[in-house]
C-alpha cells in the first residue's frame, strides 16, 4: 500500500503546477489502471493499487495538465513505481497504428535462401569453432516451413563443429514457442526436462516448456563446449534461451547482463483515447531457480563488455579443449609421485572420473581450472599440500656479511629465561642445512647460548610454518646425548622409491641440552610442514612433552611439477614417514598431549613446569 501511495502523491503534487481546468476526463485514469490490473503478469504486486487510483482519479487537479504527452510521462512515473516494474509504460500516440506479426508468405527457395542468409549468420572459426549468430528466435509455425532449408543451409554446417559459439547480443526479438526448439538442440532427447513455466494473465493460463524428443536433425553433443553471447540488448525469448541453457549448466554465459525484458509484451488503447499502456501481460519462472530473468537480467558467468564477448569465448573454448590432457595428466603426476602410493593411485582413478562426468566441462579460465583442480585434490586426497601451484623460481643465495647476519638471526629467533630458570626459544621457519651450516656458530653464539644453561625449555613452534627438512636431524640432535645414535624417523621417497633415516648427529656446534632435561614444545593450527616432523620425531621417542593445538597436517617440502606441455603446475608431496610404528601426521596433523588453545598454550607449559620444580624443591 505505500508504494501504491507514490502514485496519488506523484499526481497530486501537480496540484501546485497547473492550474488551468482538467482537460482529460477523470475516468481517463481509471481506465487505464483496470488495463493493467486487468492484464499485468504479476497481480500480487497490484495489491491496493486500485484504491489508490480511485483516490487519484477523483481529485481533478491530477488532469489539469497542459498536454497528453507529459500526461502520459507522469502516469508512467507512478506505475512504474508503484508496480517496481519499468516495463509499464504509458504513451501518448494518436498516429499509433498497432503491429500484426507478418506471416511468412510462400516464397520459392531461393528468396526463402536469402532471407535466412541475411538474418542468420554462420561461420567455423579456427580451430573448427562453430559460429552461429540469430537476431530473432523463430517459433514454431515458421521453423516448420523453412526447417528443411535451416538445416541444410545452417544446421548440418554446425554439427560437425568441436564447439559453437552462439551469438545473441543482437536478439531482441522472438517466438515463445521457440525456446524448446532451441534449447532441445542442445540436451539429450530424454528424459525429456521441463525447462520453462510460462504464465500468461490474459487467458490466466500456465504453460510448462519441455525438451523435445523429436527434433529436425541431430542434435548438438552434450559434451562439446557451448558458449552463448549476451549484450545489454539482448532481450525477450532471447533472454529465456540463455537463462534456460545456463540453468540447465548446458552453457556459458559470455558478455554483459542482458536487457530484463519479457517474455511477452502488449500494448493496449486506453478506452476511446490515443493513450496507449505498454504492459508485460505474461512471465516466465524456471523451474530449477524458481526465478525469473525479467526486469533484472541473465546475469553472465563471465562478465566482459560485449565487444570483448566473442574473443573471450574462444580463449575459454581453447582452454576447455586442454583440459581433458591437462587433469589426465595431472592424474598420472599424482599416480607415480604422490607419497603414499594407495592414495595417489585413488586419487588419479577418481580424477578421471570427475573428467569423465564432465565436472570440469564448464571452466572459463586457466585461475578457475586451477581453484577447481586444487578443491578436487583437496577433496579427494584429504591433503591440502597436493594442490596447483605457481611456478616460482628459487630465489638466489644472499651474500650476507658476518654483521648482517647477526641482525637477521635477531630477528628470526626470540629468547628468554623466565621463572626458575626456564628457557625459551622461538623462531617460526626452519632453514636449509647447507645455508645453515656456515653460520651455526653465530647462531650457537647469538641464540643457544643464551638457553643452553637452564634446567628446562619450552621451544615454541606455534607460528612455525616449516621449510627444509634437512636440518632437523641436527636440531634434534642437541636434545639428546652424544654417546649413541639414534634413529629419529625414516622417509621413504616415492619418485626414487628409496627410505632415507634421519639419525642423530655425533658432531654438532655449541653444547649439548641432553636427554635429561625437560622438554615443552608448543603447537598451533599453523605448525606446519617441517616444523610438525621435528614434533612428531620428539613426541614418537618420549622426548618431549607437547602443548596446544592439532597441528597443521601439512606435509615434508612438496615438489614441483609441470603438467605436460603447459603452464599448470602441481604440488605434490612425494616424502612421508615412516608409518610402521602408527598413522602418518601428514595431512591428518599431530594432537598435542596437553590440548590447548594455542593462546593459553605458553603459560600452561609455564604453570606445568614452575609446578614441577616447586615440588622438585621441597
């Protein structure tokens, strides 16, 4: 009812503008709301609009304007705003003759031949894209006339094609009865699908739209790519053609948002007067969004102007041509290099089928191929290491001076001796050990020395997002004594095929810790990669007590690999460890002894080992 309010307030306001007598008669008004109460495709938006006009239409300082064309306007103005529809649309024409649709008129075969040479337009493309554009959807009377020459002349050119791309940003015009006809090229012949509801106001009648079983012709291959243009100007059935074919997941929108038009539009002569109202007498709702594309739009999948439509859609054909070698070859990769040899072979089987099921026929980019290839691992694998990647070179060794280095191991570690002489150390990335090497006696200077002393330690690798793992065999090393070896972890190689173990070291710069002394690591939800394998080496030999989180579940440093030919790239784990002594932590994380938030987890090892040595002192 308040928006049927704007339309007696939009009249009455010209109240204060014109004041000569009414020259339009007061039922002028009413005439025109029963038009479109009578015929509007939406009645439940027509609540209350009647009162307000009968209130409207009763005062005479509403037509008491000085012309039927800004008569026209200001109706238009508060129809379409009471109605929230600009469709409506109120004119002034008194040369108004009304438009009878043409029948076709028998014609010989050569002026049938050039009238569907001049309104479709048909081209194979390189790389045997086909090409079809239509600036009117024909319906059913005519398609059956002419059928015979469409598909000799256009159709029987398309089919052998290995993708089309269809043209509708010049189609503002069409038959609903068309709509089955187009859309049935393109799905299978059963089970036949209800693809449309049209209902029309006038005849208050509901039409379901099915595919058809029966076509003039083959059909166009379910499989191969369909891409269909849109501009701002596509309008009408042709609107319904792209909303049902892109619902129907069958194609890809390319271009702008499309017109919102109508899937039916009348005009109707107000009474005895040249007034004239423009209404959207029927609607359409699709059955699988249970909305409607009119007066907002087909929204596209890939917005770009329409200009840039038709180059897009090729680079998106291209790419949907690469792809079936691309996740065949991403499947093999992951089959021959992947850690735990059972999962990757799972992982490839299933990934070809996810291919074969035609799950990656709608991508549009090389960014959406890699974000859908990477959940599918992801989802497959339960590994969220195995991924796409960029290839990002390595970058150059730094020449550090002595000085220069010193800054940065400030930087990298934190220490502290807290309460009853409890070291602390923290630094959030673990680094190669041939880079290592060469400055660990800056490091045992600057860093270990300062906690090598305490009588226990508390390592905090919360925000430790891992790195190399060649150098933890050392770092574990200076927790555990010199006299024997021990063996902390095997890693097998997949790609080799060869198990590597990492022992302790005999030799190491800088002191001992020893075996004897408490140990506390604190963990996170972000610990990950190396850093985990150090945890689950020290908590697997009982040298360590662990407090926080769950840790990542990432994995040992994946490798990098090419997909075939092209600029796709995976990430694959190839290591894991040893899993004879129980399940691996790589993609399934580590769980702390002590679960704790990884915030509360610092002072928690802190209260566990003042505790201790209080009641080591009494």
């Amino acid at each position: 009812m308040a928006k049927s309010l704007f339309l007696v307030a939009s009249l009455l306001v010209l109240e204060n503008v014109f004041v000569i007598q009414a020259t339009f008669p007061p039922t002028l008004i009413v005439d025109m709301a029963k038009v479109v109460m009578d015929n509007y495709c939406s009645p439940e938006k027509l609540v209350g609009m009647k009162e307000a006009i009968e209130s409207a239409s009763s005062n005479t300082e509403i037509l008491n304007i000085p012309d039927e064309e800004s008569l026209a306007n200001v109706l238009s103005t508060g129809v379409q705003t009471t109605v929230s529809d600009p469709r409506l649309m109120v004119t002034y024409e008194p040369n108004y003759v009304p438009v009878v649709a043409p029948k076709m008129p028998p014609l010989p075969p050569e002026q049938l031949i050039a009238v569907i040479q001049t309104s479709i337009k048909l081209d194979i493309l390189e790389g045997n894209i086909g090409y079809l554009r239509i600036d009117h959807i024909l319906g059913e009377e005519v398609a059956d006339k002419i059928g015979s020459l469409l598909l000799d002349l256009v159709w029987n050119k398309i089919l052998p094609t290995s993708a089309l791309i269809f043209d509708l940003r010049y189609t503002g015009s069409g038959d609903i009865s068309g709509i089955p006809y187009i859309v049935s090229y393109f799905t299978e012949a059963e089970p036949l699908l209800h693809i449309d509801t049209v209902y029309d106001r006038p005849s208050n009648t509901t039409t379901k739209l099915f595919s058809m079983s029966t076509l003039l012709g083959e059909r166009y291959s379910m499989t191969k790519p369909l891409i269909v243009l849109t501009s701002k100007n596509t309008r009408g059935i042709a609107e319904d053609v792209a909303y049902c074919l892109q619902n129907l997941k069958r194609a890809t929108i390319v271009g702008e948002k499309t017109a919102g038009g109508s899937v039916k539009i009348d005009k109707f002569k107000v009474a005895d007067t040249d007034f004239y109202v423009t209404v959207p007498t029927a609607k359409s709702i699709n059955p699988i969004t249970g909305t409607t594309w009119e007066v907002t739009g087909v929204s596209p999948d890939v917005v770009v102007n329409a200009e840039d439509a038709l180059a897009t859609a090729i680079k998106i054909v291209n790419l949907r041509a690469q792809v079936p070698a691309i996740i065949e070859g991403s499947a093999t990769l992951i089959a021959d290099n992947y850690a735990f040899e059972n999962i990757g072979a799972d992982v490839a089987a299933k990934l070809k089928e996810l291919l074969e099921n035609g799950e990656y026929s709608m991508v549009v980019s090389k960014s959406s191929l890699e974000a859908k290839l990477s959940a599918d691992l992801k989802t497959l694998s339960g590994d969220k290491c195995l991924k796409t990647t960029s290839n990002t070179p390595a970058l150059p060794p730094m020449n550090y001076s002595p000085e220069m280095y010193i800054e940065l191991i400030k930087v990298s570690f934190h220490t502290d001796i807290f309460e009853n002489n409890i070291g602390y150390l923290r630094f959030d990335m673990f680094g190669d050990f041939e880079e290592v090497k060469p400055i660990a006696q800056i490091i045992v200077e600057h860093v270990w020395n300062k906690i090598v002393n305490t009588d226990a330690m508390i390592i905090d690798l919360r925000n430790n997002l891992g790195g190399p793992s060649t150098a933890i065999a050392g770092f574990c090393s200076y927790f555990f004594d010199a006299d024997k070896e021990i063996v902390l972890d095997k890693l097998y190689d997949r790609p080799s095929g060869t198990t590597t173990e990492f022992r302790t070291l005999p030799e190491l710069t800088g002191t001992r810790y020893g075996s004897k002394k408490s140990l506390i690591i604190l963990t996170s939800g972000a610990t990950a990669g190396a850093a985990e394998e150090f945890v689950y080496i020290m908590k697997k030999l009982g040298r360590a007590m662990i407090v926080g989180e769950t840790t990542a579940g990432a994995s040992h440093p994946p490798k990098t690999f090419t997909v075939g030919e092209t600029d796709i790239f995976l990430s694959i784990p190839t290591v894991h460890s040893d899993t004879t002594a129980g399940p691996a932590w790589e993609g399934a994380g580590i769980a702390p002894h002590i679960p704790v938030s990884a915030d509360a987890a610092l002072e928690t090892a802190k209260g566990i080992f003042n505790k201790h040595i209080a009641g080591q002192k009494k």
